[in-house]
C-alpha cells in the first residue's frame, strides 16, 4: 500500500476515531512513532515472515517505506 492509499481510505473514516496498532502479544496500542526507511523483497521467506525487510542482505534495488508503531516499538 501507498501513503496516498492509505490516505485515500483514512479520508473515508470518521475523522474522531482512533488509529491504532496491535499490542505486543495482544490487544491495542495508540500509534506513537512514524519511521521513514528502505524496504527490501525478502527471496523465499518463511510462511511466518514478511514478505519484504529493511536489511539489504540480497543487493537488490529498495523502495522508500513508511512504519507506524506503537509504543513497543521504535
């Protein structure tokens, strides 16, 4: 998803509702920080990992990224 996609369907919501993230093992979190970065494909990841990674073991081409985080995580 893009930002502007992301935008898109935000600007649909109710303006007063809370954004949140999932919690560390369960429930919800307040969003606390937003994290710019380069994100890189993963080749064959596991079926419990992302498809994609910050780290650029491969040497293949990234593309700028954005996080949203909870608190436990910065």
């Amino acid at each position: 998803m893009k930002v502007s996609e992301l935008i898109n369907l935000l600007s649909k919501q109710d303006p007063n509702a809370r954004v949140m993230t999932p919690g560390f093992e369960s429930g919800f979190e307040d969003i606390k920080h937003v994290k710019r970065g380069v994100l890189f494909r993963r080749k064959n990841p596991q079926w419990w990992d992302g498809a994609f990674n910050e780290d650029n073991n491969w040497n293949s081409e990234g593309e700028d990224m954005v996080m949203i985080y909870g608190s436990y995580r910065k």
